[in-house]
C-alpha cells in the first residue's frame, strides 16, 4: 500500500468500513469472502497508517506491529475485534520507549471507538505464552504482519511454528481435554437453536484448531465441503454482526429471521438447516483430523524401524486399524451392498469408516435396486441395531451421500430444526436417537426389525410445509417400506405405528389412563393386533426418551405404564406365530426362516432336503449328510444325521468353530431322523463342509465343544428375555429366547438344555436386526419336568445367553 494511502487510513478513522460491510449484495455468490478479505486488508491498512503515525521520524528497526485472530487469518467480520502485537527485540528499544510508542499508537486507535486488545512482547515472551497457554499458542499461529521490522515478525512466526510442531505430539492431550471442556459448555452447534458460531462444537473455533493441527504436520489439510461450510459459518457471522450492530457469536432467536433474510433464505428454519449442516461437516472433520493426530502421535511414540500397519481383522475383508475401519488389502468387494456391509462391520466394531474408505465406497455402485434384496433389507436393520456405534458410522455415511441415496426422503429432514422445547436435536437426530433408544426395547418385541424401521421412520413426516406429520410420514413410510421390499403385513405394521406413534402418549397424559374408555381408545389404536401393540408402546417409549428428559419424566412414564398396563390386559395373552406354529406341531419353509434371518434370496426351495431310503439308510448306517448351497449372501447347509441326544448343541457348535454365523434355522425330527437346516453367514468365504462334518464326528464321539470367541460389544446389552409356553398335550414347553446374537450363542444355549435335562424336539432360529429370536420346543427327559426343574431350565438358558 502507497505510503500516502497508509497515511489517509490513519487519518481517516474506521468509518471507511462502512461501504464495505453494506447490505447491498450481502449474499451474492462470492461475496462473504471478498467482504472478509476486504475487511482485513482495511483493517491492515489502517492499522499500519496509525503506526506510520506513531512511529514518523523515529527507526522501526527492531520492532514491528502485528495483528493475530480473524484479521491475521483474512477473515475478519464487520465487527470482529482487533488483537494486536507490539513486538521488539529487546535491544533496539528501551522499555521507556517501547512505552512511547504503545502510547502514541494505542490512544489513537482506542479513541476511534475500536475494539482493540493489546500487547507488548518480545520473542522470549511471545514463547512463553504459548508454551502455557494453548488457547494462545493456537491463536500466534495466525500472526501476521502490520508494519515496522519485517524480519522481527517473520522470526517470530517462525519460531513459534517450530516450538508448536515441536510440542504438538505432547500436547495432543491437553487438546483434546480443552476441546471436551469448551463442548460441553457450549453444545453442539448442529444441534442447538441458537449456536454459538465460534465456540460451539463444529463452529469456527474447531476449525482453527485444525487448522494448528495441520500446521503441526499432524494431519493433511481436509478440503471441499469443509471449506465450503467455513465459509457459510463466516457468513452467517457476518450477518449476525451486520443486524445486532454488535460483534457477536451467537445466533439468537431475536436474530433468525434478519439473517435468514439478509442471507437469501427463504425462512428461518432455511437458515438454521444450512448452519447445522455446516456445523456438522465441520465437526466431522474435527474428528477425522483428531484421529489424524493421535495417529501421527502413536506412529512416533511406538516406531521402531518401518512402520506397518496393525491390522485386527473384522470379517467380510475389512479391518481394523489406528481406530478407523479401513479395507483390507484386496481392496472393496464389487456388489451393491458393500457400503452397508461396511457400515454394520463399523458399527459392531464400535469404530468410524476412515475417511478414504468412506471415498472409495461413494465412488462405488451402492445402487441397491427395487425393491431391495433380504441381504440388504437385513444389513440396513442390523445397522440400526448396532447401538451407539451408529452415529460416528451414520454421520460417515452421511458426509459422502450415500444415506440419501439409499433412502431419498432423508434429505428433507436433514439437519432440520426442531422448535419445540421439549426437543433438543434436529429431526435426522431425533429420529437416530430414538432408533438407539428402541434398541434398548427390542426384547419387549417379537419384530424388532419392524421397531428400528419405525422408529427411524417415525418423525420422517417433519418437512417444510407439513401440517400433520404423522399423517404426512405414514404415507412416505409407505413408499419407504415398498422400495425395501418388505410384505405387505410389515408395512401396515410400520405405517400404522408411524402414523399413531404420538397416540398412546397423548392418551396417557391427557386422558385418566386407568379409565376403561382410554383403554378402549389404546386398544382401538393398536387395531386389536398384539404386535402393532408391542411396536406401538416400544416407540412411544423411545420417542419420549430421545426428545428429552421433559417428555419421558416419572411422572409421564408412570402414565405411561398404567396405560400399558390396562392395553395388555385388555389385548390378552399373547403368542406369537411361530410360537403358535410349534404348538400346533407345524413348521415354519426354510425360505421362510431365511426371510425372517434377513439373508434369504427370495427364491422358492423346498422346505428340507428330499431323502429317498437309501439316503436313509445310509445315514442310519452312520455317514451323516450335509449339503450345502448358496442363499443371498450367506449359505444354506442341510445336516441329516440319525436323533441323538445334544445334536442340536453339536451341530450348532461345529458351525461356530468353523467360523460360520447362524442366521436362521429349522430343527425337525422325522421318524428317527434329525433333519437340520440352518442359514449362515461366512465372513471368510464359502463354507469348509469337510471341517464341519469333521467337527461333528469329534463331537459325537464325545470330544468337548470348542468354545467360540466372543467379540466385546460396544455399549450396554438389555437383558435377555426368555418367555415360556407351555404344551400340555405333549408334556413338552416352547421357550421363547430373545437376546443378542453371537457366534456360538445356540451352541450354549443347546448344551444348557441337555444339562438341565430336556431335548430340543423342534426349533424355529431367526436373526432380526442382530437378535437372536429363537423359538424351541423342548421335552423333559426322566424326571426333569418338575416345577423346580423347569426353574432350573430357564435359569440355565438365560445364563447361556449372556
């Protein structure tokens, strides 16, 4: 800038800002940025004309003016505050001058009405700071040069860059507890009404942080929509200065529709939809560049010699790795569920998808097709299933688009505001909230798949312009539920329970619950359909606890339960289909179970393999037989093997040493024959039928079952439920099991009913949404059917199923 120029800045007071920071095409395309770099050069400029004031005849050798914060980043506001720096080598000025100097620059500049803090350093003290202050050290990392002494300046950069890269590693801890510390205090900026810009999660803050991360060469620089919500935060600052006149953070309720305005959007809730979706992209790159970190801060720590990477294997080709998952090195299976698959994989696992996998699986075909196949239908509930390793993987999914291509209607309540009291997160929050709630209720319910659909579906109808949103969001849980294949009875479950799902609380809470109309009403509601019924009160439930503390009070709850209480007893006992099946001595196709584990292909098979008598005979005789075929993803493998006592335990064992997840299964006694069809899940390929058949004969020889290893789940599990059905008729009972599924869960569960003296005679297995739900008819052998040996059989199999 021309020395005359520098010197009418000086002169000439801030009120130049002025045309700069007017509304006129405030929103343009381009325009916030311009405005900033604008804003901060003037700044620059005027700074540097006071200096050239203050400093006229007199040798700037040795000391120089700098400016730190938005100013030194070229992003300054129309009110942003002014940070400066008189730096000096500690030679060239004696303390009295630098005095003088302070003085004739500062009261001039104070005297303008500017907001100015100050300070007066040497490069030793400059160092000091920073190595005890690491909001400072963060912040000198944006110094930037006003006037006087150019190479003053530039040392004192330099050095503070070194000391930082050099001290980041060790100070990673502190940062993480200062970024845990300042979330806490000002929320998450997505989620909030009105955000703190600056200070709240994924606001401007983080992003100066990592931004000191990379300047540490901890982590590479994240770029495309990062920068583009950096600089939608920017402007929304902006037009918060501009209409409270005022240099603030925070975007109050007072200022929503002025800003909403000046920024071109059509409303409000425009606005804080854009602003939430900011906030979220940046508080996902927070993350991702946090693990960057420590990553880079453990490769340093541990290296001795080259570094290889640990991979801990997690089935289907991915592994684990620095606490990301990440593709092994055959690179990404070419099929349309491979995301999902991936995503289920992380979410089990209880670890993100590292970023450059996230982009080699947006790259890929993720079409799923319509309507979507079993393997799909089944990977999506399992992922809701997955608990609170849902979020980190839900929010991955989200950044590279591949949730709304799965399912378009997301995009409409993503990052949607909630004005409500009651509620604390956006509408896709909520709706994931309370998917993780229901997952803690999915014992109380025979179709938990169907629960997690509703649940996430259940608010799906809060779009712009909707009046009622759950008429509106029945009618596109429809659509939902049509595209994903689901029968015709799934989706009148699904919609009729987002359709009422506000029914049974408003019921309880503005009605006498224990009046017999109420009841009448909740049993209206439910249209006399004991599982709309069950969905129907677990939903209620997971809604009111996800909105928030207000809508799921004691008092509330304890509504809630009396007319809970007064719907079953009106509904009666209940019993399930295949329960029912079992008692009636029926049983469930093959296919049908292989749909109900979510890994069926869909096609027609027969119900068992057909046996002619020699086949018979020959396994008689002693050479059992196991076939084996594919069956949508997994694998169908028939096992015929002469009736014998543990069979059931012995078979399921040897799949789960052979590395082979039970999704479903079908157990039926023909004449004296054992005919066992069971659908699985081979993460590691086809299965070895060889080693199965070889597993069996240990077995039935009496070797001791291999246990299988049990991974450690993330988060709490609910208790298991296990239900009792008596069958007088054939002094036999149907046990009810309902718990989470793992590897080896059906051998336990076989073996503690052999030890408690009964035999299984029947058994439908189902996997929904990751539970096992397991219906088996068993018979007491000798004297095991007493009252007290019945006590001991539950006992015993709930035991197995923890």
């Amino acid at each position: 800038m021309p020395p005359s120029e520098v010197a009418r800045l000086g002169r000439g007071g801030l009120t130049g800002l002025d045309e700069i920071t007017g509304t006129e095409g405030f929103a343009a395309p381009g325009a916030g940025g311009r405005r900033r770099v604008a804003i901060s050069s003037y700044l620059t400029g005027w700074l540097a004309g006071h200096w050239a004031e203050a400093t006229e005849g007199v040798s700037t050798s040795g000391v120089s003016l700098v400016v730190l914060g938005s100013v030194g980043r070229g992003d300054a506001g129309p009110r942003s505050d002014l940070d400066v720096v008189i730096l000096h080598d500690d030679r060239s000025r004696s303390a009295a001058e630098l005095r003088t100097l302070a003085d004739r620059l500062l009261y001039p500049l104070w005297d303008s009405g500017a907001k100015i803090d100050h300070s007066v350093r040497t490069l030793a003290q400059c160092r000091e700071v920073a190595s005890g202050d690491l909001t400072a050290a963060i912040g000198l990392l944006d110094l930037a040069h006003v006037a006087g002494d150019p190479e003053v300046s530039a040392s004192v950069r330099a050095c503070l860059h070194h000391d930082w890269r050099k001290a980041a590693r060790t100070r990673l801890p502190s940062l993480l507890e200062s970024l845990r510390v300042r979330h806490a205090r000002y929320d998450e900026l997505a989620q909030s009404i009105e955000p703190d810009l600056k200070e709240s999660r994924g606001g401007l803050r983080d992003v100066t942080v990592i931004q000191a991360l990379v300047a540490a060469w901890l982590a590479d620089q994240p770029h495309g929509r990062l920068e583009d919500a950096t600089d939608l935060l920017l402007d929304v600052r902006d037009a918060v200065h501009v209409v409270s006149g005022r240099g603030r953070t925070r975007l109050t309720r007072d200022l929503h529709d002025d800003v909403a305005a000046l920024l071109g959007y059509p409303d409000r809730d425009a606005l804080l939809t854009a602003t939430s979706d900011a906030g979220r992209t940046v508080a996902y790159a927070l993350d991702a560049t946090m693990r960057r970190a420590g990553q880079a801060q453990r490769a340093r720590t541990l290296r001795v010699g080259p570094r290889q990477a640990r991979l801990t294997p997690l089935g289907y080709g991915f592994y684990e790795n620095d606490g990301e998952l990440v593709v092994g090195p055959r690179g990404l299976p070419d099929r349309p569920t491979t995301a999902l698959r991936c995503a289920v994989t992380a979410a089990r696992a209880g670890v993100p998808i590292s970023p450059v996998t996230l982009g080699s699986l947006s790259r890929l075909d993720q079409d799923l097709g319509e309507p979507w196949s079993a393997e799909a239908r089944g990977l999506w509930v399992d992922l809701l299933a997955s608990g609170g390793g849902l979020f980190a993987v839900w929010e991955g999914l989200d950044q590279v688009g591949l949730i709304s291509s799965w399912l378009p209607e997301w995009s409409a309540v993503r990052s949607r505001p909630q004005r409500s009291p009651i509620h604390r997160h956006t509408v896709d929050r909520h709706l994931l909230e309370t998917v993780v709630e229901a997952g803690r209720l999915m014992r109380t319910v025979a179709r938990p798949d169907l629960l997690l659909i509703a649940a996430l579906l259940h608010d799906i109808g809060k779009v712009s312009g909707a009046e009622d949103h759950s008429e509106v969001g029945a009618a596109i849980a429809q659509t939902v539920l049509e595209r994903m294949g689901y029968e015709e009875h799934d989706i009148r479950i699904v919609v009729a329970a987002v359709a009422e799902h506000l029914t049974l609380m408003e019921l309880a809470t503005k009605h006498d619950p224990s009046d017999t109309e109420t009841v009448a009403q909740a049993y209206a509601v439910v249209q006399q359909d004991p599982l709309l019924a069950e969905i129907l009160i677990a939903l209620s439930e997971a809604d009111a606890r996800a909105a928030g503390p207000t809508s799921w009070s004691r008092a509330r709850a304890a509504l809630f339960g009396t007319l809970v209480a007064g719907l079953k007893r009106r509904l009666g006992p209940v019993v399930p289909d295949d329960v029912g099946a079992l008692l009636s001595g029926e049983a469930l196709p093959a296919e049908e179970i292989a749909a109900g584990a979510a890994r069926g292909s869909g096609e027609a098979s027969d119900a068992y393999p057909r046996l002619d008598e020699a086949t018979r005979e020959r396994v008689r005789a002693g050479v059992p037989l196991i076939g084996v075929e594919p069956q949508g993803s997994g694998y169908r493998i028939d096992v015929v093997e002469p009736d014998r006592a543990r069979l059931f335990a012995d078979c399921a064992s040897a799949l789960a040493s052979s590395g082979l997840t039970v999704r479903g299964a079908v157990i039926r006694t023909l004449d004296d024959l054992a005919v066992n069809t069971w659908i699985v899940d081979s993460p590691a390929g086809a299965p070895d039928l060889d080693r199965v058949r070889r597993a069996l004969e240990r077995l039935a020889r009496g070797a001791a079952p291999v246990r299988a290893a049990r991974r450690t789940r993330q988060g709490e599990r609910p208790a298991p439920v296990v239900l009792v059905h008596p069958d007088p008729a054939r002094a036999s009972i149907v046990l009810d099991v309902r718990c989470q599924d793992r590897t080896g869960l059906l051998a336990d569960l076989g073996y503690a009913i052999a030890r408690s003296g009964f035999e299984i005679r029947s058994a439908h297995v189902r996997t929904y949404a990751g539970q096992a739900r397991d219906v088996l008819l068993v018979r007491p052998v000798g004297g095991a059917g007493t009252s007290a040996g019945v006590e001991a059989l539950l006992d015993s199999v709930a035991a197995a199923c923890r």
